[in-house]
C-alpha cells in the first residue's frame, strides 16, 4: 500500500501524522510525506515531517519528502494526483458552524477532489483498533467493505458492518417484521438486506477477516454516529459517493455527512 502524508506544520496535522505513523508502519509498502508551507508554519512543517521520517526509516519503511507552497487541501490535491497512492492521511481542524461555512472544509475538499481513499484523522491521536464500517447495497459498499477489511488485517483491527434501515420497506416483497428485525434474524429470513449482509461477512471472510453485523432502524447519519460513540469504535469507514440508485438531488452525499459529524477518524474509501 502507497500512503500519502501530510504536514503544514499545525497541530491536527501533527496528530494526523501521529497516526499515520502507526498505519504505515503496519500497512505501508513506501511512504511519501507533504511538507506544505503555509504563512510562517513552514521551519515547523519540515521539523514534523523529518522526524516522521526517521520514525518509519527506523522501521524500515521506505520513505520520499515532497514540499510544496501554497493553501493546504489544493496542495494535497494536487500531490494526490501526482503519484497512485492507496491512501491518503490527513488532520482535520475540526470546524464547526459559521467558521466552516465561511473558510470552508480542508477535509471536505480534499476527499472530494483526491483520487485515492482519504483517512481524515479528528479528535485525539488513537490506536484503530475497532473498525466500524457503512454498508449498503451496490458495488461501491462491496469496494469499501474489501479495502476496509485489508487495512483492518494489516493493523490487527476488529471490523463491525453497520447497515441503517428505515422505517419505509425498500421493497415490495418485504416483511413488516424486517423494519425491526436484528441482523441474524434478516440473514436468517434471507431479506434483501439479509442478503446483502451475508454477502459483505463472505467478502470479509474472503480476506481473511472475520467481522459481525449491526443493523440499526432510523435516520442513517443519527444511527451511524449514535452506533460509533455508543460502540466506542475508533474508525468509521464509509464509501466515497451516495447510495447506486437513489436521486442524487434528493439525498445529502452521506460521506461528507458522516465526515462532518464525526468526532473520531473517518476513513472515505474512493
């Protein structure tokens, strides 16, 4: 696996790095780090970013330092764009309310933007012990639930599938008793999102990972993030793009949701 990390000196990148540390030195093939120098942040920037890389050549880990002037998430873009990484890691300010609205979301743009899997590192430096990952139907939840589940073996990590239902069948055939049901008992009915759970444990179990499903019944990003405090889980992984199927100007992109949401790292698996 490529990663990609990045420094501009201030403090939530510190802790990006901090973590990312600890993935690399697990899951990472070669590193290359981004030194962004923005305003006066640039002597400190370069200070995190080499002792970054001591830290993974002690590990044996290969590692490249590339530099760049310029606003933090267009650099990161663009150094994304530059080279095939599997994942990216990044801070997050952690922006709330009218400061986000009017300066915006680095976070945001970048997992927008970037071609790879963005992991966006929030709240305190953590070991990602206990994996907590969004499932719904389509390929794109069958991508995610894969790339997941290698980071997960690589780090000795735990995965749960979390699946949100609402309190509307999604199909004609359902069962009114399946809009409260557990997720033993949709696999055992065979549901369509019994199906559809069945289907991502075998995708974990095809990559060496055992893992267990969760289905909650409400407001997905509510559920989601109610399931990660309540869960105490230390990654939420979600899929890059809305729901296949849904209207794309009737939903709200779940992932930037969930990113916003969240007090703890996401991982956005593109």
């Amino acid at each position: 696996m490529k990663i990609l990390l990045c420094t501009n000196g201030s403090s939530h990148t510190a802790r990006a790095l901090e973590v990312g540390v600890r993935v690399a030195q697990k899951a990472a093939s070669d590193v290359d780090i981004l030194v962004v120098s923005e305003r006066d942040q640039g002597k400190e920037a370069r200070r995190m970013a080499e002792a970054t890389a001591a830290d993974l050549a002690a590990a044996g880990t290969p590692v490249t330092t590339h530099q760049r002037t310029g606003q933090m998430a267009n650099e990161v873009v663009l150094q994304a764009q530059a080279a095939p990484y599997d994942l990216v890691i990044i801070g997050s300010r952690g922006r709330r309310g009218v400061v986000r609205l009017l300066l915006g979301s680095m976070a945001l743009h970048v997992t927008e933007h970037a071609p790879a899997s963005i992991l966006v590192v929030k709240g305190r430096a953590r070991e990602l012990r206990r994996f907590l990952v969004c499932s719904s139907a389509g390929p794109i939840s069958e991508h995610t639930v894969r790339f997941a589940s290698r980071l997960a073996r690589a780090l000795g990590a735990s995965v749960t599938l979390l699946h949100v239902m609402s309190q509307l069948p999604l199909a004609e055939d359902a069962l009114p008793n399946d809009l409260d049901a557990s997720a033993e008992e949709l696999i055992r009915h065979r549901s369509r999102e019994g199906i559809h759970l069945r289907h991502m444990l075998d995708l974990l179990a095809a990559e060496g990972q055992v893992g267990r499903a969760v289905v909650r019944h409400g407001l997905v990003l509510d559920e989601i993030i109610a399931e990660a405090r309540e869960g105490r889980y230390d990654l939420i992984v979600t899929g890059a793009h809305v729901t296949p199927g849904l209207n794309a100007r009737l939903v709200d992109d779940l992932s930037a949701d969930v990113l916003l949401a969240a007090n703890r790292p996401v991982l956005v698996v593109r």
